[in-house]
C-alpha cells in the first residue's frame, strides 16, 4: 500500500480544531471549435475553445463546472459511476474540492489538464469530482479517513477507492512530478494501478481493516450512565486551554496558519458574563477584543472593499489566502456587533456594517439570497493569460503614488496623499509580503494592506489634525476601490447553500437587532422569504441543500435536488429564531418549530443520541457520522443543543429540553477532556443547566415604550435568553404554545416586561433601566 502524504502548505487547509457504463472515453470526448468559455478558478487561459467535454457539463456546481473541460473522465457522485467500476473492475480516483480553493486551482492546472496524466486516470481508474460544499456528507466520510491515516486534512482531497467505495490511501493536494520531499501524483496513480493489478485482495482486505476502524472512531453516544456535564467545570477547561493557545501579541489561537474560528470568540464572549468581576472574566474580554481589533488590522480584512479572507497564512493576520467565504461573514458579523454591544466602542459597529456592506453588494443575488464565496486567484489585468492568488486585492507602492499623488495640506512637511497612505498600511516600494508566505511567487513586489499603525500615531508623524487623517484614508480608500474596479474580477461562486444562507440571515438578524438598523432585519427578512421559496419543500417538509445563479435573473435547481443535511436545518432553524428576535414576526417561529420536528425525524439517533450529520437510507456513504469538533463553522450538534432549549422555550415542549441534555451527556467525555474542540457546546451547557430566561415584552409592537424596552434587551449581551413580544393576539403561534402568556398585563397601560424561568415570571417591570438591572444580574 502507498501512503500518500500530506503537504500542509499545499492545500486548502481544514482549520485545526485539532447506470451502466458508456461508450469509450475516446468517443464521449467531444471537440468544441467555440462557445462561451466556463468560468474557472484555475490559472487557465482565456480560450474560449475547449478540446474535451465529459459529463460535469450537465452539472450545476460551479466547482464541477470547472472542470468540465479536463481530458479527465470525469463523473459526479452517482450510481453510474459506482456501477461502472463495479463492470470493468476499476479503482476510484475521488477527488473533493471546492471552487474558491487556491491548491484545488493548482492541481487541476498541473495534473487534471495534463493530456498524460489524464490517460493514466481515464485508463486505469473511474474518476469522480465531488463539491465539497454540495455533499458535506461525502466530504466527511472521507476526509475522515484521509484525518486518520495521515498528519491532517484540506482541499483538494484526493482518495483512492474500492468499487465498494471503501477508501484505502488518501492525501491531499500532490505535485505532478516528483520532488524531493513527496511523490509525485504520476507515479502515485502508476503505483496504486499497479498494486491493484498485482495484489488486489491485499488491498481490499486492508480497506475492510481501515473500515472497521473508522466505524469503531465514529462511535459517539451516550454510554452507560453519561449525563449532561456540569458547566463549571466545562467551562473552566474550555477557558484554561483557549488561554494556553491564545497569542498575547496578535491575537488568535496559533501561531499560524490562523483561522478567524468565531466559534472561541462567542465561547470567550459567554464566559466573560459568568466572571465579569473575576481576572479571567476580564482576561477572557480582552483576549476577544484584542483578537477582533487585530484581524481588523490586518489583512486578512480587505481594507478597500470590505469583508474578510478565509485565514492568515502568517501569525501577524497580514497574507491570507484570499478567498471570501459566506459562513465567515455571518459569523463575524455577529462577532463584531456583540463587541460593540458589550463594549461600546464604535470600532466594532463598524467593521459589522463593513462585512454586512460588502455580503450586500457582492454576494447577493437579486432574488434575496447568498452566494457562497469569492475566489482568491483572478487575472492581473484583462490581457494576462494565467491567474494569481490575491491579484485582485494586492498593489504596488507605484500604483499607489499614481492613484494618490495630490499633495497632503497643512502637513508638517511635503508629503503626498500617497505617502500617508503607504505609512498607516505598511506599503513598501519593493512590496511587503515575505518570500516564506509567496511559494509561488505571485505576490512578488506586491502589498497587502494592514494598519500598521494607529490613526494618532499616523496623524502625529505628519503633523495633521485627526479628523483629517479620517477623512484622507477614506478618500484614498474609495479611490482605490474605483481603482480595484477596473481589474478583472475574481470567480463568483453563485451557489446558495441553506446552511451558509442561515449563518448569514443570523448575521444580518443579530447585528439589526444589536446595532438598531431596521434595513439588516429586512435584508435577513428577505433571505428568509428566498429559502422558503427556493430551498424548502413545502409538501415534504424539508430543506433542499442548493440552487444555484441561472441566467438572467433565474434561480435553478439541480435536475436532482440534493435534500438537506443535519448542518442545513440547524444553521437555518437557528436563523429563523435570530429573525423571530429581531423582527418578532412569528410565522419565523412557525417555521422553525416545525422544521425542528422534521429535524428530529431526519436526523435523530434513538439508541446513541444526538444527531447524525447526514439521512438513513443512502447506500453510497460508509457511515453516518456525528461532527465533534467546532471549527471555522460550529459543528451542528453543538447548535442544535441552544436550537432545542429555544424551541422549548416558544414551544412549550420540554422534550425538547430532554433531547439538548441528551445529546450533551453523548458528547461528554470529549466536554470533559478537551472542550476546546466544542466551545460553542461547551458554551451550550451554561443554557441547559442554568435554563433560559425567557423576556416577555407585553405591549402594541409601534408603540415608543414597547420599542423602548426592546431596545433595551437588544443593548445588552445576556446570551441564556429568549425574547418575545405578548402582543395581546390571541390567535398567535406564542399564545397558543404557551398558555401563560394570557395572565401578564401590561401595567398602568404601559409596555411591561417580564422576566421568566420555566414559565413562571419575575414582577413586572416597566423601566428600561430596571430591566436592564435584571438582565445583568
């Protein structure tokens, strides 16, 4: 057996959370003398003529899509390509990826357009191109294999498989040569041919062992007498090994690669309410903080045209991989708003607006929802022939003095707008990126914009007054942006994923409520309508997975819906709560309640507990899997813990309460020995343990005393809450679930508020700033 290695650098990396078959390939391939070019990622040329075509044309993935033209044979996940391997007795090269995916670009450039290489594929193996983001369930199954027998984990994935799909070596990127420190993909595909041909039942005998071990490792369930850990102690672990890892100097938890993981900031966020008055309650808001105003900074946030890169390849936040993904601007969003409702500094607002303007203007479609993600590689200028990682978002110190050569008024001494600019973000003339972060040696002479120093220090080296430093840097921003403008444009990955579309809607949902701007609920508002349109299926009850961009203004399904997985029905039954807090329009509790119970159907493991991350029934996946590990997405059990005590809450059904202890007391052990791979469940046992409080607001929803006390609640970060209006209709889901809501009054015909625990309510208060007390304490 060949042990692929895994090239850490080379790859997209995973954060580190811890029918019959055709005819010949020669006969389907078909020569194109023109027609539109696809677009792709990879560092192709602009050739509209395209030599092959295999069967990823039919598809709508704009990952698959990408390489629909390779001399390889390409076949999406399905029967015919199980059955073909089955008949012509063939190994299966799979290999995952997604369309953003820097080393997924690189090793279709290399090895799957390369003629010679895609003869060996085609002749000796059936080939099928997974999208990541499409099947998560297929990614996880074997992304677990490729974790388990090598040194970590990333994208583009490549694994070999048995005509029974069972994986028996795995890795990640691979050169198509060999170097001196790994082999390369050529000789890899000849070897493992090779040992196929000449000692078959040694292979398949070893993938049997390596299934039967990974079937005993993704056993998790409740054993023996497990119950819901006590929270003190989970927390107290969880904070101790975030603060062990935490870089007191550049924020984050690693040294680097250094992934943004929002998951530990909102665990940091919740233990900082349990100790407010103790050291680690301050250490624990000052590591967020820091972290937050540090990313901020660096560039890992595009400074011109807002948002943030996927994760820093450099332990400063300063060279990203370049990337945009969806699921990090929902979850920053939310971030950085909590920070500004616990802090007050303006700083944080601002950066929210900045992540929410750029999902509005760059990731939206017109029919209300959200592409996934921006590519980091894109041609330096319209006549280049090859892409370049960051080309879209890195400048010259050339280009700069060009853009902004005006001369700077009242400056101490003669200095350009130019000169302050390159000053506050770092900007050298022969660049500012290290050869050690450029491999390739794309980002050779180029800048990457990061604060270097504070706007005093800035205004102080040239002798201007604050306010006009401010006003300065935005113009020479916006004219930059104007700028970046006429530069070809990275690849739009127009996919719409309900789970991403969720953390988005939350995103939107927190940071209205939060930072009082009615136009973020709407735009959550609107989302929430284009899911129910386009990725719910009323007459089943169930989320579909995808759709995709169509032309015109169109929004197309797969000739196949791809149902939807545990992670999309969390991630959206959590948005529809966020909504239902910020808009208090309760058809969005309807609907998530009900998706709830068909979670519940779905998902549910009766015998083990807590949910599988994937339906019963699918005979191509190996296993049903159970995620237990947040990482620069919350894993959806940890979720589904505060989903089911919300639901409960709104609901009346303490079931509900019963499943939140039952998937803790599955996950225990892991909560006991190393929480720092569950913060957001960790985090989840405060809720459970301590029961939501529920706020009950009695009064009209326009009227200034109810806004009033809404405003109050929404001003404050007490994170084992619920919120909901009693506004006196009786014919509504809350009056209907919850009885009680019937016997609280508003006092002397004022908006009144409640506190409530398990039903039973506080007196009733009609100051804000008593409230206020209440939810502090």
């Amino acid at each position: 057996m060949i042990s692929a290695p895994l090239l850490r650098r080379g790859c997209c990396l995973l954060s580190r959370r811890a029918g019959a078959s055709r005819t010949a390939w020669t006969r389907r391939t078909v020569f194109l003398r023109g027609g539109p070019a696809m677009a792709t990622g990879g560092k192709s040329s602009r050739s509209s003529i395209h030599r092959y075509t295999n069967r990823l044309i039919n598809e709508k993935s704009p990952y698959l899509l990408q390489h629909a033209h390779n001399p390889v044979d390409w076949y999406p996940w399905g029967q015919e390509a199980f059955d073909k391997s089955k008949k012509e007795n063939k190994l299966i090269f799979l290999s995952v990826g997604y369309s953003t995916c820097h080393w997924c670009h690189v090793m279709e450039q290399e090895s799957f357009k390369n003629k010679e290489i895609g003869k060996i594929l085609n002749d000796n193996f059936v080939c099928i191109k997974v999208d990541r983001e499409e099947r998560p369930d297929v990614d996880k199954v074997y992304m677990t294999f490729v974790q388990a027998t090598s040194s970590g984990g990333g994208w583009p994935m490549s694994v070999w498989l048995t005509p029974d799909l069972k994986p028996f070596v795995g890795g990640t990127y691979f050169p198509p040569e060999d170097g001196i420190y790994q082999v390369g993909f050529r000789t890899v595909l000849l070897r493992i041919a090779d040992q196929w041909k000449q000692n078959k039942n040694a292979l398949l005998e070893n993938s049997q062992r390596i299934m039967s071990a990974l079937l005993a490792r993704a056993e998790i369930g409740i054993k023996g007498e497990d119950s819901p850990p006590p929270f003190p102690e989970v927390m107290a672990r969880c904070f101790q090994q975030l603060s062990e890892s935490y870089d007191e100097e550049y924020g984050g938890f690693s040294e680097f690669p250094k992934f943004p993981t929002p998951v530990n900031l909102n665990f940091l966020f919740t233990y900082w309410t349990l100790h407010r008055a103790s050291p680690d309650g301050a250490r624990a808001l000052q590591m967020v903080l820091h972290t937050l105003k540090m990313m901020a900074y660096g560039g890992i946030h595009d400074h011109i045209a807002q948002g943030f890169h996927r994760y820093s390849t450099d332990q400063r936040w300063h060279v990203p991989h370049f990337e945009k993904m969806l699921y990090d601007q929902g979850q920053l969003a939310v971030a950085y708003a909590r920070a500004f409702q616990i802090s007050g500094d303006e700083f944080f607002a601002d950066v929210a607006a900045d992540v929410l303007l750029y999902v509005s203007r760059d990731l939206s479609d017109r029919a209300g929802g959200f592409y996934s993600a921006e590519d980091a590689d894109s041609y330096p200028t319209a006549k280049s022939k090859e892409k370049r990682e960051g080309a879209f978002c890195v400048w010259t110190a050339e280009e700069i003095r060009r853009l902004l050569p005006e001369p700077v008024e009242g400056a101490s001494e003669r200095k350009t707008l130019a000169d302050v600019f390159m000053h506050h973000y770092g900007i050298k003339e022969g660049g500012n990126v290290s050869p050690a972060k450029d491999p390739h040696q794309e980002l050779r002479g180029q800048n990457v914009l990061i604060v270097q120093y504070s706007l005093e220090l800035t205004a102080a080296r040239f002798g201007l007054g604050l306010e006009q430093l401010k006003m300065m840097l935005v113009k020479s921003r916006e004219r930059l942006c104007e700028a970046r403008g006429h530069r070809p444009r990275p690849h739009l990955d127009t996919k719409m994923l309900a789970s991403w579309n969720g953390l988005m809607i939350s995103g939107f949902a927190q940071s209205g409520a939060i930072l009082g701007k009615e136009e973020y609920v709407s735009r959550a508002g609107l989302a929430a309508d284009f899911l129910r349109g386009h990725l719910f299926d009323a007459s089943s009850g169930r989320l579909l997975r995808s759709c995709y961009r169509g032309k015109g203004s169109s929004v197309e399904q797969s000739a196949v819906p791809i149902q939807g997985f545990l992670e999309d029905y969390v991630f959206v039954i959590q948005a529809l709560f966020d909504l239902y807090e910020a808009s208090l329009n309760q058809s969005w509790l309807e609907w998530a309640v009900q998706l709830q119970r068909k979670q519940d159907e779905l998902f549910w493991d009766s015998k083990g507990f807590a949910y599988f991350s994937s339906e019963a029934g699918d005979s191509s996946l190996l296993l049903r899997l159970k995620d237990d590990q947040d990482g620069v997405e919350p894993s959806a059990n940890s979720v589904a813990v505060a989903n089911l005590l919300r639901a409960a809450c709104y609901s009346g059904n303490m079931e509900w309460v019963e499943k939140a202890g039952q998937i803790l007391a599955a996950f225990s052990e892991r909560l006991l020995k190393i929480p720092v791979a569950l913060p957001e469940m960790a985090r989840a046992t405060v809720a459970f343990h301590r029961t939501l409080k529920q706020v009950v607001i009695c009064g009209a929803p326009e009227g200034e005393d109810t806004k009033d006390l809404l405003r109050c609640v929404h001003s404050i970060f007490a994170p084992n809450k619920v919120l909901m209006l009693a506004d006196g209709d009786s014919t509504g889901f809350l009056y209907h679930h919850l009885p009680f809501l019937s016997s609280l009054e508003r006092k002397d015909g004022k908006a009144t508020a409640y506190l409530c625990e398990n039903f039973a309510c506080s007196l009733p208060v009609t100051s804000s700033q008593e409230l206020r007390r209440l939810l502090l304490l």
